[in-house]
C-alpha cells in the first residue's frame, strides 16, 4: 500500500491563527480525503480532495474554514482556519487508488489555546 | 440513526480468547465494507476488507450479512498485541463512514 506522510505531525496554535497540513503520497492515487477525530470519538470526514477542481465538503464543513488544495495525485494540503479550541483534534488525511482500500497517513495532533 | 454503529464495548478478554465484534449500517446502498484497527495515539490501519462471502486472515474472520446490514469481525486465540480499538467502515468506494470504535484489552 502507499506510503502517506503527513507535516505536522503535532502542532499548538494560538485561537485566530491557521495552519496548513501537508499530505504526500509515495505514488500516485485516484482519491484523497481528510479527516478529522476528536477524542474519543471516530473518524468525521472533512471533505474529498479533487485533484485540479474544489474539493467536495461534507454537510458541516465549509470551504472558507478548511481550504483544500490538491495540486497532482500525489499531494493535498489542508488549511484550518480561524482556528478556536473546538478545532483541537487530530486531523488525518488518506488515500485511496481506484477500488483499494483507503490507507491513512499518520496524522496531525493539533491544540489550539 | 448513525449510518455505521458498533458494539459500544469495551472488551476485557484473557489471552487466548475468542471475540466477536459486530457493527450494523444503515444505508443498503453501502457496497464496500471493511474493519480498522487503531492503535492509541496512531492512525487507523487496514485489518480486513470484508466480503460478501466472507474472509478470513490468520485468526482474524469478517462476515457481511446484507439483508440484517451487519458485518463482523471474529478474533480467535487472541494475544496480548491485539488491544487496540477496532473501528468498521461502509459505504461506497468513494466515501466511508466510521463506527465510533470498540477497544479491545487483551489481558494476560
């Protein structure tokens, strides 16, 4: 299965301030997607990240708060926004090649004081 | 109703024991099934895709029953590196949903 690195891996931010993740995959693949696990709780998909189109959003998440970038089919970033500590979670993104299984990168522990 | 639910658990089994964890869905138009495994503090892994004849892997055993809308993942034997929590997963190709999770503790 592919390789997935995420960047941060960890990060504390002030409220108001954004931060971009990084997702890289060692080759190519068709999907990519985000998403995000507050504690205790299971994984909330973010949104689909369209490789050279806007991304697809679930009900809940707007593009203004989580712009997605996906240059090529190896790369995607996502920026949260304005963050306040209800964003504090760990954000994961995955990758997913015609009809395999989604793989996961390592995620981003993200605190917001 | 949650599209994908689980046994809320956790579990507490001795090694050497046999679990059973069962997840149901709610949309029937979900195609594609599978169970994670994640670690505390690590990203979910791949444990199974499960298929509509069922599947097994070493100890591990997943079942997909369409018309009660469940799957299952079976553990025999179980050992102590099995504790972790075990999240399903359904849906089409192109969007999962998650269950919450049920830990499981393998004790010695």
């Amino acid at each position: 299965s592919a390789v997935i690195s995420q960047k941060p891996s960890r990060d504390i931010c002030q409220r108001g301030t954004s931060l971009t993740i990084q997702c890289q995959v060692d080759s190519q693949v068709t999907m990519m997607f985000w998403y995000r696990q507050q504690p205790g709780q299971s994984l909330t998909l973010i949104a689909t990240a369209n490789q050279g189109s806007e991304a697809t959003y679930e009900s809940g998440f707007v593009i203004d708060k989580f712009p997605i970038s996906r240059p090529n089919l190896t790369f995607s970033t996502l920026t949260v926004s304005n963050m306040s500590p209800e964003d504090s979670s760990i954000y994961l993104c995955s990758a997913q090649d015609g009809d395999q299984p989604q793989h996961f990168g390592d995620g981003t522990r993200l605190s917001i004081l | 109703r949650k599209e994908v639910e689980q046994d809320p658990g956790p579990f507490n089994v001795p090694e050497g024991a046999t679990v059973a964890f069962n997840c149901t869905y709610s949309n029937s138009a979900s195609q594609s099934f599978f169970w994670y495994r994640q670690d505390c503090r690590k990203e979910p892994k791949l444990l199974m895709s499960v298929y509509s004849s069922g599947n097994e892997d070493g100890r591990f055993t997943a079942q997909l029953n369409r018309a009660s809308q469940y799957i299952s993942l079976l553990i025999r034997d179980s050992k102590l590196s099995d504790s972790a929590t075990y999240l399903c997963s359904g849906g089409s190709n192109y969007k999962l949903t998650f269950g919450k999770g049920t830990l499981l503790t393998v004790n010695p």
